[in-house]
C-alpha cells in the first residue's frame, strides 16, 4: 500500500467512509419510517470513491454530483445536520426544505449540487473547470456520475469540450453496473467507460471502486495533473451499491452470487480489518471510538431535523427571483 | 361495468394495440421485464412481446426520442415513455424541431406516427426536477397533439387512438392518477381527439378542468350540490384539437367559467381557453372568466409547500363561491 500515508491519514479516511455509511443506513431507515418524504438513493456501498477522490481536493475545488449524492456531500465536508434537516424538508436543511436529497447544495465548501437530471452535472462541472482556468490556476472541477449517466449526449459532449480546451476537470464515473433495473453491460457494448477517454485524447483510468487506497492513488494523480494544467481526466471506479436504487427497490433484478461476491469486498469492513488491523496494528479501541463519535454524531443531526420547524408556506414564493418581481 | 385502475388501463391499450399491429414497439428507460416501467404502466408486455419490441433504452432521451423519430417515419409505430415529464426537456430538439415538423418541412411527404407518453404532476416530494407539468410548452408548437386524460376510461380510449394517430402526440399521465379505478368496459373501444367530456352536469357555473384537477373538481361539484350550487365539469381530454364547442356551450349555459390546472399559471392553457372562451361565448357570461393555476414557482420539496403552491379542493371551491353570487 502508499507508504505516503500516515496513520492519522487513513483513520481519517475510515472516518469519513463510516460517516458516509452510517449516514445513509440511517436515512434509508428512517425514509422506511415515512420520517424522510419523497424518496432517496442511497450511497451505501460506494463510499470508497467520494472518500479517495475528495480527500484530494479543497473546498476551494469543485464538485458536481448526482441523485445519488449524499457521500459526495460529505466527503467534501458538509455539515450533516443540515443535510439530515433537508431531508426531512426542514426550514434548517441546506435548501430550506426545497430541495431535498436530490438537491443538497453546499457552496462553502465547493459542491455546486445533487442533480435530479441524470447526466446533468457534468456540464456543469465543466463550467465550474472554466471558472478555474479562468480565474483561479490551480483549482480543479469534479463531475460524478453514474455508468448509466455514461450514454447521455452530455457526457460525450463534456468530455470533448473540456479536452479541447484543456480545463482543469476529472470526470468521475461511478460504475455500479447499474442504472435503476438496468445492467450497463446490456445498453452499452463496451462495459469499461474509461476505454471511451482515448477517443477525446485524454487518458482513461480504470480504479477498484471498493478500495479506498486505489481511489485514492489515481484520482491524486488525475487531480494533479489538471492542477498543473494538463487538462481532463476520465477516472472509472468500479463500485456496487448495497441497497436498491431508491424507496421501494428490492433489487431484484442482480444475480444474488454477484450480490455476495460484491458484498465480500466491501470498502469499510476490508480497510478496517485488512489495512488498519491487519497491516498497521492500529488499536481497536482507537477504531471504536471513532465510530461511537460518528454514531453520535449522526443520533445528534437526526434529533436536530425532527426538532427543526418545516418552512412557512409564504417561503414558496422567496429564492425564486433575486429580488421580488413585482 | 368492471372497474381497473388508470395504469392497468394504459397497460391494456398498449398491449392491444401490440397485438393489433406488430408495427408498435416500445422505447424508454427500464420499461423492460427487471423494471416495468417507473409507474409499472409496461408490466408484463416484454414476457409477451419479446426484446426486441419492448426495448429498454440506456439514458439517453434524446436519441431514444430521435431514434422513436426516425422509426416513425420509415414504417414502425413507436410509443416512447419519457420515465417523468420533466426529462423531456432533454429531447426538446427531437420532439420540436424534429418530430413537429418533419411533416410541414418534407412538403407533407414524411408523416411522424409517434406516441411519447410520460407521468407528471406533483404530490409526492419528488421535488423541482421530478415533478412539473409541461403540457402548455408543447401545446405552442405546431405539429403536435397534446393529450392529457383523467380517468382510466379516457386513458384507454385515448391512447389506443394516439397509437393510430399518423401525427406525432405528446401523452400526459398523471402520477397521482395511476392508482386511481373507475369504470372501463371490457370491449373495445376508442375516444376520438378533440372531444370534451362532460364529467358532471350543472347550471350556475363551468369548471374546465384537466387532469388530476377534474378528480378535485368533481368533489368540489358534489360538495357545492350540498350547499345549492350547481357546478358542471368539463374536461377537455385533449388541449390541441381543443373542443371549442363543448366548452363553450357549456359556458353559454351556465354564463360562468373557472379554468383549473395544476401547471404555472403563468402562460399556462388556461389562457388560450379564456381567450377562445371570449371568442365564443363572450356576450354569455355573467361574470369575468377566472383562472387558478400553480403558483409561479419551482415544485418545492417539502409536503407542506408542495402543496401550497398547486390548486387544491379548497381553492377551487374558494374561486366558485367567488363567482356565483
Ligand atoms: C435525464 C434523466 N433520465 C432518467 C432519470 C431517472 N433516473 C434516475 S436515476 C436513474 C439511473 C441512473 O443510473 P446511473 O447513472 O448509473 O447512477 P446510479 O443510480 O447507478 O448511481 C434513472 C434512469 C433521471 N432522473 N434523469
Ligand atoms: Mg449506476
């Protein structure tokens, strides 16, 4: 593994992972209470790749992300009370109760939005690398999003823009095989998305989606590459999510060995026993403390959403304009 | 006579008129057998029809509505489903530009026998991008047949007539009508474009309403019948041909009328009824025509707004007992 990283380094990584975790089996829970309105897709199983992509970057860099959100929020350092509180629909959560999951927006810390449009955010990601070239050298342009997202037009069209102009953006896709009920491999001929980079004139880099080191090892090298103007990068995590897509999905429609075998190579369970344990003889005790503070935590940005007040019906009609039109 | 819900209703038309004419085929996002259908409205049809006529797409709305296009006018009869409304921004080129006008633009040569239907409509905390209604967007373009029906019956017969139609048809379902029953006959039958339906009979005033706003107008009529006021509901099923005729006959006979729908006010249909309602009937009414409408914002995500910001039962009967003296 990278010698580079110190023990505080990778605690901090587990921490973030478990934070992303815990978050969403706890969201999923309470979405099956009728707590959470409306629906949500869970990151649960994915946390690998948010966790060893953003601990490359700033909140002065930017991401994009997708429906699938709430892990790209947190690695890059978004308060979970304010997202548990939109949720919920609260007058307290980051949109004011009108964005929900798909919505979660962060500017303090560079995370331009979920997005419910599939495919939606990688322009925008694209936009945000132009701000950078143009204003600020040295910061970098995050787009995540799905292998299904993969076979929309933006995705061809944004990648060949950012190519061509040499912007500091790497694209992020997560393949977790599917889209919805979906397998990639019947909608598209060639299963590795990162193959598509050689046809832009960028590099592709395929990472193991359930490994945070790896993730973390070639998004570093991707990220500073654009830094130091080198342009776009496809980075293509193989990942697999835990539960179904969204509210109501059993998931049917994924052989179960797949399921098992995917299951076996989680991220969290293998860093902790396999790098931490196993090779680091980090203390137990130290690895259990974070996560009793990560269970506190999360007990703590539940009680604060149900706490919180919903929004006044007058607030429908504010955020819509700058200023009222009259 | 049996009752089905509007999505088993929409169900059978699809798979009768795939057994009528082998040239109908099915294009969207996880329509297929692991999926059914976002709403489950193709259950069980890729079991009957096969692969290669139920055919799962990847996300890609613009070429799949393209590729539906380009079907259409060399022989098939594509019926796209757009998984929500609001993902039909994404192929606005292939619907307007393309599908629209092909006819107009090839000297009448090319004729687009498409059928692109999809859910909208709001109630479920799906938030701003999941749950707009875009109807009056396509209502502008000419070239297109704009159908949004109430009922399962009028799901049916409306859209067994859109698969036969040679000119493209744009087909709103509403997502909160899906799991809605009422009467459908077991044999067949078909409901021309361009014919209003009377919902409820009444005298003091008209509501015409479309989609989930009839449901609500209907228990707003019942429960004014209660309180004297005869309240008539007429649903216009299909805004472009527009029946200019039962609509404004009505209005001729109860000398008032209230347009509801549950899209933005602002530039919505409701103004082109008001305007061909004062063409027609105008030295009839008793009272200035009134519109209710969305509130011209987003769909916000939480319950309590996302409900403020649509018509609702009580607002209608607010706007009638405004109107009726
Ligand atoms: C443009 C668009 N089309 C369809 C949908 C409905 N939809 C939401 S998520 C999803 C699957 C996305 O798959 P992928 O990009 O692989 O992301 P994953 O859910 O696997 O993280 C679909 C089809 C949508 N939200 N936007
Ligand atoms: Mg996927």
């Amino acid at each position: 593994m990278d010698e580079d990283l110190t023990d505080p380094q990778l605690l901090q990584m587990f921490e973030i992972m478990y934070k992303i975790r815990q978050f969403e089996l706890t969201a999923y829970d309470l979405l099956g209470q009728n707590m959470i309105p409306g629906t949500l897709h869970t990151y649960a199983g994915e946390e690998a790749v948010a966790t060893g992509v953003c601990l490359n970057l700033t909140d002065e860099d930017y991401v994009s992300s997708t429906h699938r959100g709430h892990g790209h929020c947190i690695a890059k350092g978004a308060d979970i009370n304010k997202m548990m509180a939109e949720l919920f629909g609260k007058k307290t959560g980051y949109c004011k109760g009108k964005g929900g999951s798909m919505h979660i927006t962060d500017f303090k810390v560079g995370m331009l939005g979920a997005n419910g449009i599939v495919g939606a955010g990688i322009p925008i990601a694209v936009g945000a690398g132009l701000t950078c070239k143009l204003k600020y050298p040295g910061r970098v342009s995050v787009a995540f999003f799905g292998d299904g997202a993969s076979n929309q037009g933006t995705f061809h069209e944004s990648i060949n823009l950012a190519a061509a102009w040499n912007l500091p953006v790497i694209f992020v896709c997560e393949n977790n095989l599917y889209a919805m009920g979906t397998d990639i491999r019947k909608v598209t001929a060639n299963p590795n998305i990162a193959d598509r980079a050689i046809g832009y004139g960028i590099k592709g880099i395929i990472a193991d989606g359930m490994d945070v080191l790896d993730v973390y090892k070639k998004a570093k090298e991707a990220i500073e590459h654009a830094r130091n103007g080198g342009g776009p990068t496809l980075l293509e995590c193989k990942t697999y999510r835990i539960k179904g897509h969204s509210r109501y999905d059993p998931a049917l429609y994924r052989p179960k060995e797949e399921v098992e075998e995917w299951m076996k190579r989680d991220c969290i369970t293998n860093f902790k026993e396999k790098i931490l344990i196993g090779e680091k003889h980090i203390d137990q005790n130290v690895i259990h403390e974070i996560e009793q503070k990560i269970i506190r935590q999360i007990e703590q940005a539940v009680n604060f959403a149900k706490e919180s007040p919903f929004p006044e019906n007058s607030s429908a009609l504010e955020d819509v304009y700058a200023e009222d039109l009259k | 006579m049996r009752e089905i819900k509007y999505v088993e209703a929409l169900n059978e038309a699809l798979k009768e008129e795939m057994e009528r004419d082998p040239d109908v085929i099915l294009l969207g996002e996880d329509i297929g057998k692991e999926w059914q259908g976002a709403f489950k409205v193709t259950k069980g049809l890729e079991e009957i029809f096969g692969p290669e006529r139920v055919r799962n797409t990847p996300i890609s709305e613009n070429s799949f509505v393209g590729c539906g296009v380009g079907a259409a006018m060399t022989g098939l009869k594509p019926v796209v489903e757009i998984m929500f409304g609001d993902l039909i921004l994404l192929a606005m080129d292939q619907i307007i530009n393309q599908a629209a006008k092909m006819r107009y633009m090839s000297g009448g040569q090319a004729s687009v026998p498409i059928v692109i239907r999809t859910p909208f409509g709001s109630g479920g905390s799906y938030a701003s991008h999941h749950s707009q209604s875009l109807e009056a967007l396509f209502t502008h373009i000419p070239g297109l047949i704009v159908v949004q029906p109430s009922t399962p019956y009028d799901a049916k017969g409306l859209l067994k007539t859109a698969i036969r139609s040679i000119d493209p048809v744009m087909f709103f379902e509403h997502k909160f009508i899906y799991k809605k029953s009422g009467p459908v006959p077991e044999d067949e039958y078909l409901i021309p474009f361009g014919e209003a339906d009377i919902k409820i009979e009444g005298s003091d005033l008209t509501i015409i309403a479309t989609s989930m706003m009839v449901w609500h107008s209907i228990k707003v009529a019942k429960e004014l019948k209660n309180e004297g006021i005869s309240v008539e509901v007429v649903d216009p099923r299909t805004l472009v041909p527009l029946d200019k005729k039962t609509i404004s006959d009505s209005v001729k006979k109860t000398g008032r009328a209230l347009i509801v729908h549950e899209a933005v006010s602002r530039g919505g249909f409701s103004g082109e009824i008001t305007k061909m309602i004062i063409d027609e009937a105008f030295d009839y009414l008793d009272a200035p025509i009134k519109t209710l409408g969305g509130l011209p914002t987003p769909i916000p995500f939480t319950p309590n707004l996302e409900k403020f910001v649509v018509p609702d039962p009580k607002r209608i009967k607010k706007a009638v007992i405004e109107l009726v003296p």
